[in-house]
C-alpha cells in the first residue's frame, strides 16, 4: 500500500488526508498533508511562471529531484507507521513492536506506545515531526552530492527567491496562515518550525477547522491554483515571446492582466524511480526528548503580507532576467 501511495506528491498528500479522516487522533497526517501540499507547490513552482526565468533547466531538474527525494522518504518511513496503527485498531492490541522490521527508528516504537496508553496527541505529532526531520538529515540535508549540488550551489535562490522557506495553510474564507523557515540546514530550526506549525494548526481550534474544510473541498493538485485562483492559473494564459509588464500590487491582478502559469505537477513532472532508503537509525542522542515538551503557544501565523510580498518580488527578479536575456540578444 505505501509503494502504490508512493508515486508522486499529489498520491502522497492526498494518502495523508485520507487517513487523517479515517482517524482524526492522528494529528500529523493532517499537519504532514498541509506541508506535503506545499512541497507540491514547490515542485510545479519549478515549471511555473517565475522560476523557468529565473533557474537554468539543470538548476530547476537537480532541486526536483531534492523535493521529490525529501518527500519519497517521509513517505516510506511514516506510512507504514500509521498503517501498522490502523491494524492495531483494528485488533484492539498494540502492534508497534514490529516497527523495527519495517526499518522504523527505536524512538518510535516509544513514541506510539506511549501513545497507545495515553492518546496525547500533541506528543505523538511532535515524536514524528522529529523523526521525519531527523530521518532526512543525513539521507538528504547533510548528503554530500545535494550539499554539493543543491544546498551550497543555490543558497541565494532558496533563501531570496524561491518561497521554498514559507509553509502555507490556506482555509475556508481565503483564509492564508503559515510560517517561515530561515534556516533550512538547521535540524533544530526545522524541528521548531514544526511544532510552529502545529501550533498555527492545531491550537486555534476555528482555524483548523477551516483548513481542514479547505483540504476536504479543494483536491491537490500541485498547480497554487487550488488556493488562490485570482492569481494563478494551471493553464499558461501568455502569449510566448511577449513579455508582459508587472501584473502585481498587493496580492492582486492588475485589471485584465494574465494569471500567473502554475502548473498541475502531473503537467510538470513525470513520476520519478526512487532507490532504496538508507539504512541506519538516526536515534543516537537522548537530549532529543526535550523537544517533547508542550512550549509553543497558540500561534496567529498570519502570514499573507508577507507571501504577497514573496511573489511581488519573485515577478521583478523573473521579468529582470527576461529583459537582461532579450538584451543579451540584440
């Protein structure tokens, strides 16, 4: 079942979603479908409007492939977790003692038996938020070929262009909340911003509510069409060869300008093979309890100025670059 969910983006988030609302107690299946949604949107953002101007074909091939590498592994690291969950409901006994043959790290064995006795499901969500973070650091984050050929080589695109940093949740009334990560690299940063972001989620209960019926009634597709269709489009409305000036101003379309171009990823990607995961356990040091402890507040999140700001500064760079190339061939 998790080779068959496994395919792409869309059949992961979507698999997400799906179980969350089979068993809602889950809190990361809702949290981990929300920020799967945006490794989505990163992915089509690659073929979209702003970045086939702004990356070389090789730059925007080899950062799919770090997207696409990152969200494969979760993906056969956490499924099989909840499934194994799923039958332990099932059969009313806890089943966990056979993670290890599923090549799931020590700490999670713990994890979901602590919450099988005590259904704190704070705790469960943060025990995988650390996991998953902690299970990507040496296969992805500190492997030498993405340090290399990702992570060093594009440092100025990933921080100042790319939005890869900002984590959206859109909700019912055009509702935007999210954070923004600002160093990536960081196992403990990206282990905060995750209980951040199970704070914008979880702790205001209205909002959750309100992404969770946004998720229910838009489908991923992997086009930010799905959230704002004001401002992008799956279908490309230019003209090609005709540049068109800044379209725009606070988060809105100037009057009869085009959409901006964000594909759906089926458009924009073809599946990709994957090879195995690494083995090894990444459970080494007890200090990672800490990150156990319930010490994040409620969390606003709002976040669409800020995002408005992202894309206004995403269209001057690509339409900069567009002027600089036609120069270049006069």
């Amino acid at each position: 079942m998790t080779r068959e969910h496994n395919l792409n983006n869309v059949t992961r988030t979507k698999a997400y979603l799906a179980f969350y609302l089979r068993h809602p107690e889950m809190h990361w299946a809702f949290l981990g479908h929300m920020v799967s949604r945006n490794g989505g949107w990163n992915m089509t953002d690659l073929k979209g409007e702003f970045l086939t101007q702004l990356l070389s074909d090789e730059e925007r091939d080899l950062f799919f492939r770090f997207l696409e590498r990152g969200n494969w592994l979760i993906f056969q690291d956490v499924y099989p977790q909840l499934l194994l969950y799923e039958e332990s409901v099932k059969t009313n006994r806890p089943l966990f003692y056979l993670l290890p043959r599923l090549k799931v790290s020590i700490f999670m064995e713990a994890i979901w038996d602590y919450f099988w006795r005590t259904r704190d499901a704070y705790i469960h969500c943060i025990g995988l938020v650390i996991n998953e973070q902690s299970y990507l650091e040496q296969r992805v984050i500190q492997n030498p070929y993405y340090q290399q050929e990702v992570l060093n080589k594009m440092k100025f695109h990933l921080q100042d262009l790319l939005s890869f940093n900002q984590i959206l949740f859109p909700a019912e009334g055009n509702r935007l909340k999210g954070q923004t990560l600002y160093q990536f690299q960081s196992l403990h940063e990206r282990i905060l911003f995750g209980k951040k972001l199970y704070a914008v989620l979880f702790k205001n209960p209205e909002f959750n509510l309100q992404a969770l019926e946004w998720a229910k009634r838009n489908p991923h597709t992997g086009s930010r069409k799905d959230y704002w269709p004001h401002l992008f489009n799956s279908v490309n409305e230019g003209v090609p060869g005709i540049t068109s000036p800044l379209r725009l101003k606070a988060c809105q379309i100037h009057h009869d300008a085009k959409r901006f171009y964000s594909p759906n990823l089926e458009v924009a990607w073809k599946n990709a093979s994957q090879p195995e995961a690494e083995p090894g356990d990444w459970f080494q040091d007890l200090r990672v309890v800490d990150y156990l402890e319930d010490d994040i507040p409620m969390l606003d999140g709002e976040i669409r100025k800020e995002y408005c700001k992202t894309l206004e500064r995403l269209e001057i760079a690509a339409l900069a670059k567009k002027a600089i190339r036609f120069l270049e061939k006069r």
